[in-house]
C-alpha cells in the first residue's frame, strides 16, 4: 500500500500597518506570493508598488505588511463580510455589484481544447505537494510561451492567491495567461480571476452557476472537468476551440450553457 504524508496547515496572522486583519489556515510555501496575492483580491493594494515590506515569520506564525499608505480601517470592516463556500471560511469583500463593476475581459488569444488538456496534465504531473501528501490544491498560470508556474495550498482560494501573487511580483500582464486550478470554480475564485484580468480559467472540476453568469457577463471563458478527454465548456467567449473528440460517456457542453 502506497502511503502519503499528510498535508499541512497552520494558522497563519496577518497585520497590515500594525492592524491584525485576520488569522488564515495555510499551507508554509510562497507566503509572500499568498500575501500579496491576498491583498490585491481584497483590494488592500492595486499593485505590487503598495506594499513597502512584508516580513513572514514562520516560527510565530504572522505575516507583518508596510503599505505605503494607510487604509481605512473602518471603511473595510464596516463592509459586510460574505462567508465564501471554500476550503476554509474564506471571506470576500467582493459583492456581485462590486464584481459586475470590474473591467470586461477583452483579451483575443485563442487556444485549442486540447492544448488545455495537455497542460492540465503537465501542471498535475508537476504539483509536488499533492504528489507528496495528497489533500492539496493547486493553482498554475500558463504563459505565451507554455511555460507554467504552480502555487499549492490546502485551500484552492488559497492557491489561487498565491499565484496572482506571483503575477504581480513578477509584473505578468493577463491578457496571454491561462489560469488552471484544481478546485471547484466557485462565486469568489471567478471573482478573484475577474478582479486580476484572467481570460481563460479551466479546472479539472465544476463550476457553479453564479461564477458561469458572472463570466459571461465579464466575457471570461470558463471551461470545467478538464481532465483526460474529457471537458466541459461552460461560456462561448471565442477564446477556446474544440478539437477533441467527444468521449461518449461524457456531456461536454453544460445545458444552457450557450
């Protein structure tokens, strides 16, 4: 019997300016991708130019953030907090009129289903948390030149995060990236995907009908159950081409979907 280490989380504070925004449950890799990947989604930063410092201490379990201006604190707590279905009990200050207010994907780059599947497959072959201890998620940008980058975390928002965070470190405009992730594609991670620019984000698992409206309203190709042949097609936003062959055992396209 093959046996797999478990997957970790610890409780991690995070303090902005001083401020103890909160305590999150994460996995120790890339924290400071997670962090600035955090407070872009929440809208604490626009860019990665916000943040003066950040100092991770692992022993103690805090992330300490210097933005170059205050916040105001009682203008982001006042708002009322949505309890999202994640991993977790994740919270977004994003609400839909919040969402509908984000710039609509206008990005032109096409690519063929089973281009994704391919790199569905490399981006599971190269998760080495998950291969290691099982229970993790992932999250993977592809580039224009199909080279890719994976984050890992116990929580799939969480992931996800992570390697927005890494885009903005790295200065990585959307509009030639591909997002992939291994969790399910819920109201928040669209929100999350919308908020840095994505055009394309696929999962190997579902996608729920709000994230498919918000999608559609924001032109962003959502495609799900990536995996094998297998694919679902959620939006037609002319961004991805079916060229694989169905797999009869499987509805590729979601009613209603069109």
């Amino acid at each position: 019997m093959n046996r797999k280490g478990c997957p970790e989380e610890y409780p991690i504070t995070l303090m902005i300016n001083g401020f103890e925004i909160a305590v999150f449950q994460l996995t120790k890799y890339n924290l400071e991708d997670w962090t600035y990947g955090y407070l872009f989604s929440e809208g604490f930063i626009q860019d990665a130019s916000d943040i003066g410092s950040i100092v991770v201490n692992e022993e103690v379990g805090s992330i300490s953030v210097s933005l170059h201006s205050d916040f105001d604190e009682e203008q982001v707590f006042s708002k009322k907090k949505h309890y999202t279905a994640g991993c977790g009990r994740g919270v977004t200050f994003f609400s839909m009129t919040d969402v509908k207010n984000f710039e609509k994907i206008t990005a032109d780059q096409t690519y063929t289903l089973s281009y994704l599947l391919k790199k569905r497959s490399e981006f599971a072959q190269n998760s080495s948390l998950y291969l290691e201890t099982g229970g993790m998620h992932g999250a993977c940008i592809v580039k224009e030149d199909g080279t890719m980058e994976i984050r890992e975390d116990i929580g799939r928002h969480n992931a996800v995060d992570k390697i927005i965070g890494f885009c903005l470190r790295n200065r990585l405009q959307p509009e030639r990236l591909i997002l992939l992730t291994t969790g399910r594609v819920s109201y928040e991670m669209l929100s999350k995907a919308a908020k840095f620019g994505f055009p394309v984000i696929a999962s190997r698992t579902a996608a729920t009908k709000q994230a498919v409206q918000l999608a559609k309203y924001l032109n962003i190709e959502v495609i799900g159950y990536l995996r094998g042949k297998m694919a679902m097609i959620y939006t037609r936003a002319g961004r991805v081409e079916d060229d694989v062959t169905p797999d009869p055992a499987f509805e590729r396209v979601f009613e209603g979907g069109n």
